[in-house]
C-alpha cells in the first residue's frame, strides 16, 4: 500500500498560493487512493496513468521550496552548460518546453548511460516517458496546478512561478 508522502507538500512558495496547493495536494491524494485500489484490482488500462500521476506530483512537490534553493556549482549546472550552453539557455528551453500545447508535464531527464539532458514534454503520465531515462526536474503544467492562482490563460505566469521556486539541492541529488 502506497501512502501520500505529506514531507513532500511545498508551503510558502512565490506566486503559488497554499489555497493553489490545497487543491492540488488533493489531487495527488487521489492519486495514491486509485494506486492502492489498482493494487487490489489490477487494471493494467488505468495503472500507468494513476501509478505515474502519483509518482510524478510526488516529484514535482519535493522539487519544490519556498523562494527556491540556488543551482550550485556542481556536476548539475557543468552538464546544463555543456547541454544548453548556458544555464539561461536551458532555462528558455524549459520554459518553453513548458509552453507547449496541451496537458502533460514539462520534465529534464537524464540519460543515466552517458549522463547526457533533454528536456521533453510528457502527455496524460503515462505517454512519451523515455524508456530508462532519470526524471531530474518535473514540473506539471496541467490547468490544475496554476488554475486558482493563474486562471485557465495562466500558465505562463505560472511557470515563472514554478521558476522561482525549484529546489535545486533536490534535483541536483537526482542528477547524482
């Protein structure tokens, strides 16, 4: 049985109300639920869906800290500007990977064979998950992680919200 990881649920962030995370906390609880129904029945037709849905807001939460945490000199931000360029070249493409049309998630994955970035756009949890690459920064870009704060049209100022308040002493720890 899986359990909602309250550790996780980020509080004081920028331009994210604690109202905005309310209703998407309670999303993510009902994630776990269906997880834990699907363990008791299977059903292979909703299980990757509800497994990832759970798993990637878990992500998305703990990458989460009020007003952020600095990107640091470390093996993480070499291979961003070795990828990119430079940090706010990722950066643009992240946010612009973000931007694109439709539901999913904006994520940074690495390749854990050669330790090379991408970042990709990720539809309904489950499609378009690169078979065996690590998830690093996951952020949601689902209407219902910026409707209450940002209305349906909003999903740009909420990303620059998302921006600045990633914590990246947890992603650089996913990097490895």
């Amino acid at each position: 049985m899986y359990a909602v990881k309250e550790q996780l649920r980020p509080l004081g962030l920028i331009n994210i109300s604690g109202e905005q995370i309310n209703d998407h906390w309670d999303l993510y609880k009902g994630y776990v639920k269906q997880v834990n129904v699907l363990q008791e029945t299977p059903d292979i037709r909703r299980y990757g869906f509800e497994y990832n849905g759970m798993v990637l807001h878990e992500y998305y939460f703990e990458n989460l800290t009020a007003g952020g945490a600095p990107l640091s000199k470390s093996n993480l931000k070499k291979a961003i500007e070795q990828t990119w360029g430079s940090y706010e070249q990722w950066q643009k493409a992240f946010v612009e990977t973000g931007k694109s049309r439709g539901i999913g998630w904006a994520i940074l994955y690495c390749n854990p064979e050669n330790k090379q970035l991408s970042n990709h756009f990720v539809t309904e949890h489950q499609n378009g998950h690169i078979a065996g690459f690590k998830p690093i920064l996951v952020m949601d870009v689902w209407e219902h992680a910026y409707m209450v704060d940002h209305r349906a049209g909003g999903r740009a100022a909420y990303i620059d919200a998302f921006m600045k308040n990633i914590n990246w002493s947890v992603v650089e720890k996913r990097f490895g």
